[in-house]
C-alpha cells in the first residue's frame, strides 16, 4: 500500500524532500552536509531511486540506479584539486607571489587594491575560492597596517575579485564543475568562452570598486616605500616542496588545456597530481584536512536530485519553463542569467547549480519534442548562462559564497566587521555590472 502511494506519487514526495533540504541549508540549522546525507538516506529508503541500475527489457532502456546520478567526475576533481592546493600552499609559494606582486605597486594603494584583485582573482580560477582567501587575508592585514587604514576595502574587492575569477574555468568555482561534468564541457571549452567576459567584467568591477574606495586609499610617501621595500625572502618556508608542487600544478593544468587532444577527463590528472604530491607526504596529515564535508554535501545532494529527476521532476520543470518562456532561446537564457545570479546571493549556488544542470539538459534534449535548440556553433548559451548567473550572483551578499563568509568573519575577529549591508552595497553594484555585461556577451555571442 505504502509502496503503491509512493510510485503514484514519486515526484511530489521527492520535490518536497529537495524544498525541504533547500530550507535547511538555506537557514544553516542543521550542518549541509548533514541535509543532504539525511536527504538522500530518505529518497533511498523510500524506493524514489533504484539501488542498482539495470536494464528494462519492456520498455528497451536502462533504468539509472543511484550511482549513476552522483557525478564521481566533479567528486574526483574536487579531492584532487583541494589536495594538490593545500600541498602546495604549506610552501608558501602562493603569499611569495603576491607579495613580490605587491613590490611592483611601489606601494600605491590604487595599485595595491588592484593588484590584489587581480591575484586573487587569477588565483582562483586555478585554485578554490576559499583557498585564495584564506591566503590573501594575512597579506591583506599587514599591509592595511602599513597603511594604518581600514583593511575591510580590500578585502571586499578581493572577495568580489575571487568570485569574479572562479568563473572564467572549469576548476575555478564548484558550480563550474558540476555544469562540465552535466554538459561535457572541457577546461579549454570554458577558457574560450568565459575568461575574455570574465576580464572584461573583472576590469569594469574594480574600477567601479576603486571609484568607491578612492577616499580611503590615501597614503604618505614614507608607507608607500615600506610597501615597496617589503623583505620577501624568508616567504618560502620548503623550495623542494614549491618546486615539486608548482612543476605538478603546472603538469595538472596542461593536462587540462590538453584534454581535447587527449581524452583524458580532468579529474584524472587532479587526481594524479594530487597522487604524486602524497608520496612525499604524511597521507594522514594531507586527508585531516580534505572538505570532506563538501565532498559528501556533493554526493548526498546529487542522489536528492537523481531522485527528483528518476520520478520525472526535471522534465516537468523543463516543460514549464519552456512554457513561460513560449519556447524563445533569447528569453530562456536571459531569465536563466538573472534568476541565477539572483538566487545565488541568497541561497548556496552549489545545491542551486546541481539542481538546475539537469533541468537545462532536459532543455536542450532533442528528444524533448519543444526542446530550446541552439542553431549556432558550439554548446548552448543556456550552460553558460547558468554558469556566469550562478557564480558572479554570489557576490550579491555575504551568504552569497563561502568565501564571502570566511572573510567576513575573519575580519571580525581582527577588529573590522563587515556587516550585511555594508558588504551588499559593493556586492550589489559588482553582481548588476556583471550580468549586465553577461547579458550583452551572451546576445552578441549567441542570440541575436
């Protein structure tokens, strides 16, 4: 009876699993990984998704099983990257680079915010967006001390400058891997068509974030030399270890750009990077502190979603969006860029993302028989749409992105809060330029 009500009602019950674990992450009442291993324990349990897939031999398909829904491709990556950046950083490679950057400013403090923006924001493009801030921050204050000023303007426009850059690559920001592994997109096809906006974006952001800031960065002659002068040759704290972590980077990278030649998917050479880097560690030490609760917030979360989508969730909203959008590719990608970069301010863009990379491609299935078809060269402007929404949107607030959050409270902590609202009045700017300069790439690029 039980089983019955259940297969009758199988995408009511799931939707409102997914509503129900959104709530939660949202609120941050119970930990996210946690929502999402509970939720998936319950789509399990109550049959929504079978345990092992198999083939119907009525209806002539296979039928996923649970497995089949977690993407072990973004999973693999995600550990492999984290590994390799936190090997790499203990060598102190990553605060060498930006100080020797910061001697080039000859302490301007408009050059010094820029050029912390632009570190930050090249930096993660390669590495996590955490990553990046937790190894700017200590930077950042000791030359906001130098300065004797305020250090929360540099660190909102790194922030802001983290998000923005996390954009322009496959391995730049979670959401982004989650669209390439759904679309199979490669590194080089994000590098082609996200980093020139994403320059072009970055620049108009932090000139507007300099305009803003212009009577704060003031400094004597005397602080701007200190800045210049700064002693940067004990940064390096192991040469072995930077030389072996950065050759490997490097190797890791070109694997990347090279995946179209090769066929190798990313997440191998993430993997066999982060590998290589363990033979010369303690393993113990390195896995201690792995985001393994991301990892498993991933793999809780895209078995919620595989059971939302095995009872036909998906399509039903693919149906209903083509419906509002009466079937128009122009006005699907628009809605789609703003609806994304909105949400993603206030609510996490990773379960946001997860969500919607299936809905899109059941968008675009040719077998959907309105299916929004891009008739032009290369992938849909839909992913990418989602891609651009769903990552510049975290800068919206301060909940907008855990980089966001990190340092806000670390700032805190030091003496320098950064309150909501004082966050949203740059964020805010930051995320309307963006998609703005998002939504004319994307009409000249594809829709027009």
């Amino acid at each position: 009876m039980l089983q019955e009500f259940i297969s009758s009602h199988g995408m009511v019950i799931s939707g409102l699993i997914l509503v129900i674990a959104y709530v939660f992450i949202a609120t941050e009442k119970i930990q996210k990984s946690v929502v999402a291993l509970v939720g998936a324990a319950l789509t399990l349990l109550l049959g929504l998704l079978p345990f092992h897939g198999h083939l119907d031999s009525s209806a002539g398909q296979y039928i996923k099983g649970v497995f089949d829904y977690v993407e072990f491709e973004v999973i693999f990556l995600l550990i492999g990257m984290i590994i390799l950046v936190h090997i790499a950083s203990r060598s102190g490679v990553f605060k060498w680079m930006a100080i020797q950057l910061l001697k080039l400013t000859k302490g301007h403090p408009k050059w010094v915010l820029f050029t912390l923006a632009a570190f930050t924001a090249v930096a993660s493009a390669f590495l996590d967006n955490v990553t990046t801030v937790v190894l700017m921050m200590p930077i950042t204050f000791v030359i906001a001390k130098e300065f004797d000023t305020d250090p929360v303007p540099f660190l909102i426009s790194e922030v802001l400058a983290s998000n923005i850059g996390g954009t322009a690559t496959l391995i730049g920001d979670p959401p982004n891997i989650i669209i390439g592994a759904r679309a199979g997109l490669s590194f080089m096809d994000f590098i082609k068509e996200l980093t020139p906006i994403i320059a072009v974006i970055f620049i108009a952001s932090i000139a507007a974030l300099t305009f803003m800031f212009r009577k704060q960065l003031k400094a004597t002659p005397e602080k701007m030399a200190h800045i210049a002068n700064m002693d940067n040759s004990k940064t390096i704290t192991d040469k072995g270890l930077m030389i072996r972590s950065m050759v490997t980077l490097f190797l890791v990278i070109l694997g990347f750009v090279t995946h179209d030649l090769t066929g190798i998917p990313a997440y191998v050479f993430a993997v066999a990077g982060a590998a290589f880097l363990l033979l010369f560690e303690k393993p113990k030490e390195i896995y201690a502190d792995v985001e393994w609760l991301t990892i498993f917030f991933f793999v809780g979360l895209f078995i919620i979603i595989g059971g939302f989508e095995a009872n036909g969730g998906i399509n039903f909203l693919a149906n209903k969006l083509i419906e509002v959008t009466n079937g128009s590719l122009n006005l699907a990608t628009m809605l789609i860029l703003w609806g994304s970069g909105i949400l993603s301010g206030v609510i996490d863009n990773i379960p946001y993302t997860a969500t919607m990379a299936p809905l899109i491609s059941e968008l675009i299935n040719p077998e959907n028989a309105n299916a929004l078809i891009y008739s032009g060269t290369g992938h849909s402007p839909l992913w990418w749409a989602l891609s651009l929404g769903a990552c510049l949107g975290g800068n919206l607030t301060i909940i907008g992105a855990a980089a966001n959050v990190i340092v806000s409270e670390t700032s805190t902590t030091k003496g320098y809060p950064i309150s909501f609202m004082r966050f949203m009045k740059y964020g805010a700017l930051v995320t309307f330029i963006s998609l703005l300069l998002s939504s004319i790439y994307l009409y000249v690029r594809y829709l027009r």
